[in-house]
C-alpha cells in the first residue's frame, strides 16, 4: 500500500476531531475524502501533510512511518482553496518556489517549470501575476506549484470551492485526466457530491471523527453500509413507517424500522403507463420541477413525501393530479446499518386492473 493510516485519532480539547480512523490508499489513486461540515475531513488531511500530529495512531507513506517527519520533508504537495499564491511573484517563479526553497539548479528549475506549463495549460502565462488570471488559471497554477517538487502523495483542501460553477466542472475534469496522467496518489477534501462522485477513483465517507465506509463511487452509491451513508449519498425521503407501504407490509425486517428511498427508486405515472399496477399506491402530485434532461416530481403518498424522476418524452403530469406510485425499492435504516428490500408484489408483469 502506498498509504497507510492506521487507528488514527485526534482531540482539540473535548471534541474528539478523528476517532480510530484507518485507511489505506493504492499507489496513483485519486480519493474523494468526503463528510458533512465538521466531520473530520479537513483534520484527516491535516494530519496526513504533518501540520497536526495524532494523539494516537500512525501514518505510513510508502512504508515509512511520517509521524515524526516534518511536513516538508515527508514528499506532499498541498493545494489550497484559495489558491495561497504570491501576488508579488509571476506565474512562473510562482511554480519554481519549492524547488527554489530546496535549492534546485537554474536549468533543473526552467526545465521542471516548463514541463508544468505545458501539463496545466498554462504555457504564455508565465509572466502573467496572480492578477492578471481567473480563478481557474490561478488554482492550475496552484497545481503546478504543488507538484514541482515531483511530491509522493497530492493533498487537496476543497480545491475548488471559490470557482464559479462552470469553471469548476471544467477542472474537475482536467484534474482527472492530469492525475492520471502523472499517476501520482492524490486526496481532496469535498463537500460536493457531485464532484467526488465525478472525479474520485475511490471516496473516503467521514462523519463526527469516523470513517463511514470506504469503498468506488458506484459500489457506495449501490451498497451502502451504514444508515448514514445511505442517507448521504445521493437524494433519499426519510419514511417513518415502511411496513405500511404496498407491497412491503409483510417483511418483517420493516417492523418499527424506517427507510429511506430514492428517487429512482419511485415510478410514477398514470396506471396504464405501470408494469405493476397491483403493488402500486395512489398517490397525488403535489409539485412538479424542471430539471433539464428530466423532470422531478414531489408527491404525496399517504403520510409521506416522495420525490421521483419523469422523462420529458413521457406524457406530463400536473400538480394536483391523482397518480400511481410504484416504489421499487428502499433502504430499511438501522443506528448502524442499511438493508436494501425489493418490493415483494412486483412479479406478475402482466397489468392488473383494479
């Protein structure tokens, strides 16, 4: 393993900050460290850069204990969210400050800077100042300062949060392909889903100091561990008495339980248009938003709200107007667990009409 983080833990006074965390990372992986504000993302990352040391626990960087190793010379690379760049220097002495500070030759520096012009597209501005660039400019810059050095291990602390929206996919994209193109174990803190969902080779999931599960976007999204994660990952409605829903009053594992279900995992429509029409539920649309490639719906089932998708290509739905529901699936939720429950009544395909 590349990195190691074994039974890690971390107190600022009476807040227990990481509690018994272990990890560990493959060589040239690109991991989305991921939580809720205050969950012990940024500590985590802290900790792993050296700039905080772990009450307890130990950190292994290519077999190598750190936990003692100054931060500078442990081989991280650290990029920032606000990009921490020095308005008195160009872009290119920008680039070279580490290799300045480790007293690298001129020609070594020239050739090393160069190369990162050229990987982060920034080739023409390197006489330009922190000012003279946009945001993406200035964070590729930022990149390329961090990765002068040719460190082992890439940390990133929400390295795009001050970007405008359209931007920031741009470069959720173009760090994709440079990590893979460089092969270098990177780790970014994120409070976007979205984001590490799209960019993470793997995702770490934290919450109150404790890791959640760790595991590839799809199998996290598809399996997830605990209630938390289910409850995190993705849009679900929480659903107070499951067993009463068509279909699942007979699985005993929903007696006094709750669920969370997802939207895709509600079909809604007119009774005609359901497979099942027999496990379906009445329900009422109650709001009806455009999405761009789809339509989401809120509906009304009983006592509870569900959320569904509709394709543009099907027959609109109206506030107001009574519906079918047919709940595939949901997730029975427990203090540490998640249990997928497929609904039971879905296996006659031929419509039943009631």
């Amino acid at each position: 393993m590349h990195i190691e983080v074994r039974s890690v833990s971390k107190s600022f006074g009476n807040h227990q900050a990481v509690s018994d965390v272990s990890f560990s990372i493959n060589r040239g992986k690109l991991i989305g460290l991921l939580g809720p504000s205050g969950g012990g993302k940024s500590t985590l990352l802290r900790i792993l850069a050296g700039l905080e040391s772990p009450d307890k626990g130990d950190i292994y960087i290519n077999g190598k204990r750190v936990n003692d190793i100054a931060p500078q010379h442990r081989g991280i690379g650290f990029v920032f969210q606000n990009y921490a760049l020095f308005k008195h220097m160009n872009v290119f002495d920008n680039i070279a400050f580490g290799l300045t500070i480790r007293k690298a030759g001129k020609a070594q520096i020239k050739e090393r800077v160069n190369e990162l012009l050229d990987l982060t597209g920034l080739r023409g501005f390197e006489h330009r100042y922190p000012h003279e660039l946009s945001g993406g400019q200035r964070q590729r810059v930022a990149f390329a300062r961090a990765l002068a050095p040719k460190p082992d291990l890439l940390l990133l602390d929400e390295p795009f949060a001050a970007i405008d929206a359209k931007v920031r996919k741009e470069l959720r994209t173009w760090l994709k392909q440079l990590i893979s193109t460089i092969g270098i174990t990177s780790i970014f803190v994120t409070h976007d889903q979205d984001e590490a969902v799209e960019v993470a080779d793997e995702m770490l999931i934290v919450q109150q100091g404790k890791l959640e599960q760790q595991g590839s976007p799809v199998s996290i999204y598809t399996d997830p561990q605990t209630a938390f994660v289910a409850g995190f990952i993705g849009h679900s409605n929480l659903v107070e008495q499951p067993g009463l829903l068509r279909g699942f009053e007979q699985t005993q594992v929903l007696s006094g339980a709750r669920a969370l279900i997802r939207p895709e995992f509600v079909e809604v429509g007119r009774e005609r248009e359901l497979a099942f029409p027999s496990a379906a539920e009445k329900g009422r649309v109650r709001h009806v938003f455009f999405r761009g490639a789809h339509l989401e719906l809120d509906v009304q089932v009983g006592n509870n709200r569900l959320s569904a998708h509709r394709s543009l290509d099907q027959e609109p739905l109206q506030p107001g107007e009574e519906v079918s529901v047919l709940i595939h699936r949901l997730y029975v939720i427990s203090e540490d667990s998640a249990t997928m429950v497929e609904n039971p009544l879905k296996v006659d395909p031929t419509p039943v009409h009631i």
